[in-house]
C-alpha cells in the first residue's frame, strides 16, 4: 500500500488519471452509475433531465453512464416516464443531454435496456405487448404471464440494440452500456434460473450467453470499431439478491470469453458491496476477476461513498472496508479501472469534485431523499 503524507493528495492522484476505453479518453476513473429516475414523460428527456446530467459532469464526474432508456423494441419496458432510446423526438431529447453533458467536459453513454420478463403486459409505452424472456419465466420462478421468445423475437431484439448503439453514435454519445444485469432480459438469458431453453441459447453457461454475444456482436458491427461497448452484468437479480451467475471463476469465465470475443470493450461489474469477494481464496472482487479473466477495463461499483468508513482515511485510520483508502488500495493494484458511484453522486452532486479536491467535510450525507427529486 502507498502511503502519502497526505490522503487528499492521493485521492487526487489515483482517481484522476485518464484511462482509455477503445476510442475514448475519460479525464479519470469516476463513473456516474446508471440510475433510473422516471422525469422523462413521454419517453422524452428534457431540460431537467440535461441539467442532471451536465451538473455532474461540469463536478468532475469523468463517465456518465444513463438511466435504464428504452430500445425500440415493444416489450422492452414498463413506463412513460422512463426516457426511450428511439424515436426523433426521444432522440432528439437525448442529443441535448450529450451536448450538454459534452460542453460542461463530461463523457456520457446511454444504458441500453430490455426488461424482458419483467413487464406486465398492460402497461404502457406499449400496453398489448406481452412480457418476453428466455422461457417466459420471471425472475421468482412464476410462469404463465409471458411469452418465451421465437427465432424472430430474438432477431427483432437483438436488431433494436443494434440500431439503439448506431444512434447514439450518430447523435453524439462517447460509447454504449448494454445493460446485462439485475435481472433483466439480457440476465434473463445468462441465468440458468430463467432460462430453460432447449435450443442453441440454453443449457451450459456458454449456450446461454449466445443471445447476449449476438447482441455485442450486432451492435459492435453497426457502430465504428473505436466506439466503446460496455457490458454490464451482475451476479445478483433485482428480486433475487443471492442469485449467482457463476459459483466460480471457470464458469464465469466461460460466460465472460464470449462476450468479449464478440467485442466488449470494458465490462462493468455490478456488486452492491465492492469491497466483499467474490470467490474463495482471493480477496478480488467481481469486477477484479472480470479483469484477470478477460484482460479487459472493468468499473467496479456498490456503495462507494455510503458508509460512515469511507471518510476515515482522512482521520488517519487505514484501509478499512469500505473506507476510500480500501478503494484506492485496489485501483493502485490495478485490480479495476474506474469506480462508479450511484447513491452518493445521487445525494451530492459535487460528489467527485468534493473527493477529488479533499473536501470531505462537505459532502452531504446520503438519506435517501435525492431519490425523490432530479436535484
Ligand atoms: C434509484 C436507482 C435506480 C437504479 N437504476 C439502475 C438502472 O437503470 N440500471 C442499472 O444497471 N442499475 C441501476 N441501479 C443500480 C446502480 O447503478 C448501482 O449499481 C447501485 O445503486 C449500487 O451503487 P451505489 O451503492 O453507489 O448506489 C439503480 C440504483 C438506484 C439507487
């Protein structure tokens, strides 16, 4: 472990060096993480929505990833409110919120999404449209309410990632995160719990990964080869916190070879403690192992910030778990590349700029009211 005579001074310097992701240089390792907030009536966002974004960007906020948006498929979600990735009107929303994001010096990329089984058919933007998965089977095991998906299904789904990723390229975004985890369609896939299928994309680890590689694989084609594509997945489900993906590193490989091969260029680790390992023997975490197993950038990410810990490095009490000492420790050694914040940047949005310059006394505390307002 480093030890410098002053922590601000190595909080500075650890978390602001640039990193490279393909094409993209991001000023440094602070990630927005992709939080669904519901201001975007109609699918749209608007001037609230890009000054969300652009408040933490001009804060030091080095990579923007999204809210949760929309891809142009019927089934793909649940709500008005959440912003959709297609349509001119939606899409032109968002070529301001990149503006925007872009002229305040932040990077940005949209988090695209399918939720998959967890629609409730009924609800809008689409009512008719039925829920779709891997077998029709939500996340707690329930069957009966959707439809498992066809060979033109899976073909239609996989064709709105591609042209979702070949917009946000045309109107300006830096990259693309596809989101593959919590549960949703793309997990639904990689989850032997949701996926009983018989065909090419269920069975072993590999066979259910096919659906998410044919996705990076389109969308790697219809965007240029220097566009970062991120990959988000998680060991956990949104209603199943102790579902895993992978009981060891050999099947997590086995899912993470593939995605890679088809072109992930950074895979985004999503834990809800980034500080617990995620297997037996080693103190890595998911997103370390990503690492080690694919040679790819990874983001780590779960409750930077929110703990009481985080703060003592700056009274001089080491590396506890959870505290920012712990965080930096591990980006030194490389483990991971950058380090999303969700909660915390919700509460602050100085957040990073606050870290970066040492003023930790003046970060409010997270409470959980931010989440009410687009603050
Ligand atoms: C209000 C809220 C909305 C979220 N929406 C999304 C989402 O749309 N996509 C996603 O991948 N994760 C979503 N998450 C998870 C966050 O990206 C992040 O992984 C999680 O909050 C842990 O990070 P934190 O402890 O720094 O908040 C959401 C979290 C919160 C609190």
């Amino acid at each position: 472990m480093t030890v410098t005579a002053s922590p601000t001074s190595r909080a500075a310097e650890i978390l602001s060096r640039p990193v490279t992701l393909n094409g993209l240089t991001v000023p440094n390792r602070i990630v927005m993480a992709p939080m669904t907030r519901m201001f975007s009536p109609g699918g749209v966002p608007g001037e609230n929505v890009r000054s969300y974004y652009a408040r933490r960007a001009a804060a030091g906020v080095g990579l923007i990833v999204t809210e949760g948006t929309y891809v142009g498929h019927e089934s793909a979600g649940q709500s008005n409110r959440v912003p959709r990735f297609h349509g001119e009107e939606q899409l032109a929303g968002w070529a301001k919120v990149a503006e925007d994001v872009h002229a305040a010096g932040g990077k940005i990329v949209p988090q695209l999404w399918h939720i998959g089984m967890v629609r409730n058919q009924g609800e809008p933007p689409y009512a008719d449209a039925p829920a779709v998965g891997p077998s029709g089977i939500r996340v707690d095991g329930t069957e009966g309410t959707g439809k498992a998906m066809t060979r033109g299904d899976l073909d239609d789904v996989i064709g709105a990632f591609a042209e979702a990723a070949a917009a946000a390229e045309r109107i300006g975004f830096d990259g693309v995160e596809l989101h593959g985890a919590h549960g949703y369609l793309i997990d639904q896939f990689l989850w032997a719990g949701t996926n009983r299928r018989t065909d090419a994309y269920g069975g072993d680890p590999v066979a259910r990964t096919k659906f998410a590689a044919e996705i990076v694989a389109a969308v790697r084609e219809s965007v240029s080869p220097e566009f970062p594509v991120i990959f988000r997945y998680s060991q956990w489900k949104q209603e199943a916190y102790d579902a895993r993906l992978a009981e060891t590193p050999e099947e997590l490989e086995a899912i993470l070879t593939p995605l890679a091969a088809a072109g992930v260029d950074v895979f985004h680790a999503s834990t809800r403690r980034y500080w617990l390992p995620e297997f037996e023997g080693s103190d890595l975490n998911l997103a370390g192992w990503t690492k080690k197993l694919t040679g790819r950038p990874t983001i780590t990410v779960g409750s930077v910030g929110l703990d009481g810990d985080f703060l003592r490095a700056f009274t001089g009490e080491g590396a506890e778990l959870g505290s920012l000492d712990n965080l930096l420790d591990r980006l030194e050694r490389d483990e991971f590349d950058l380090v999303a914040v969700g909660r915390a940047l919700l509460q602050d949005p100085q957040w990073a700029a606050k870290v970066l310059e040492g003023r930790i006394d003046e970060l409010n505390p997270y409470d959980g009211t931010a989440l009410k307002t687009l603050s």
